[in-house]
C-alpha cells in the first residue's frame, strides 16, 4: 500500500512538472493580454506591493484551470479571496519550486526490526524535528514548508548500523546538511534525516536503500 501511494504521488509530482512550461506560456500570455487594474471592477485585488499568502498547490492548479478556462478572477475556496492573475502569479514560484524538493528520512534496519513501530516512529520524528530546527532558516526548507499540505517525505530503510554511519559520513564530507539521530542512553544511531534538497542533488546518496516496510 505504501509503494502504491508513493508511486501515485511520485506520478502526480512529474505531471506537475511536466505542466512547468506549458504554465509558464501561460502566465506570459496573461501578463499582456490582462488589465491589471480596472478602476472601475469591485473586484478586490492584493495589492501589488504586499506579500499574499501562500496557496496550496491543489488551489493554485484550481486557478490556473479556471484561467484557462477564460475565468480571470477565480475565488480561492477557503478564504473566500478573488484570486487575480497578480496573485497567481505570485503564488506560481512557490508552487513549483516546493514540488521539486524531497526530504529523505534513513532508518537504521535493526531497529526497525528489532523495536516497537511507535519507538521506531518516534526516531523519525526526532530526526526531522531536529534537522528543521536547525536549518529552519535554509532557502529550501522555508520553500517546503510554505506549502504544509503537499510535503513530499521519503523513508528509507539502511540495512544496518554500519550502513547508516557509512551514509552520515559521506554526507559530512559532501557538505549535504542533515542531522544523525543518536538515541540515548543507548548511544544508537537509529536515523538520518536530511533537509529538504531537490531530488537530483541527493538521490545519489540514497539510491540503494529499499523503502522502508
């Protein structure tokens, strides 16, 4: 069930991506072809010099379908908002920079053999805690948490503790920012969780762990 809901959101994310440019023509189109201002519309607008909140992805690819569909202001659902082109547009680089970044979470395989789920859950919790506090401020992880309910998270399974030292090592050396969970008083490493990265820039480390199951 895990593998299937991964590779249907693994799916989703490439046909996001794939709609990059076609979105983008799109936008260009909308930027000379629609006013930005009608002093006459009741329509209310952000205001151009003020920051809008931040859409989820499903709203903003809501908009850009009624904008296609020649509806140049659609209502965000839950705000009750008019979403013009200025606010799509604004909102357009967060959608498609957050889709692109993946945080990797890597588990010790004998304690996930050998412990309770809860406790084995429990260490992933503290490793993604912690590394996110710590690089709370990184560009990439203010992107991945402007859209809370789309985080792409992959748990991944090293076959042991050797296996997982071996990881943390390499990344130390690579400058790859991550933290190594060590649970005590057992002076364990049971995870490592990297900050969120795009996918080209840290799948090469993970590749040949399983998922973890």
């Amino acid at each position: 069930m895990y593998k299937t809901a991964y590779a249907r959101k693994e799916s989703a994310l490439k046909a996001l991506q794939d709609h990059h440019d076609e979105m983008k023509k799109t936008l260009e189109a909308l930027a000379s072809a629609l006013p930005m201002a009608n002093p006459t519309s009741t329509t209310v607008s952000p205001p151009l010099n003020t920051k809008p909140a931040p859409l989820s992805v499903k709203q903003i690819l809501e908009v850009h379908v009624r904008v296609r569909e020649g509806i140049c202001n659609a209502t965000e659902p839950k705000q009750n908002r008019t979403v013009t082109y200025t606010y799509f547009a604004a909102n357009y680089h967060t959608m498609s920079a957050a889709a692109k970044l993946v945080q990797y979470v890597v588990v010790n395989g004998e304690i996930a053999k050998s412990w309770p789920k809860g406790a084995v859950i429990a260490q992933c919790c503290h490793a993604v805690a912690a590394v996110s506090h710590l690089y709370a401020a990184d560009p990439e992880t203010v992107e991945y948490f402007k859209d809370l309910d789309n985080m792409h998270k992959v748990v991944l399974e090293a076959p042991d503790v050797g296996k997982l030292t071996g990881l943390g090592e390499a990344l130390e050396k690579d400058g790859i920012k991550h933290k190594v969970w060590i649970e005590q008083p057992e002076n364990v490493p049971t995870c490592i969780a990297l900050k969120p990265y795009k996918k080209e820039e840290v799948h090469k480390y993970v590749k040949k762990f399983k998922l973890l199951s």
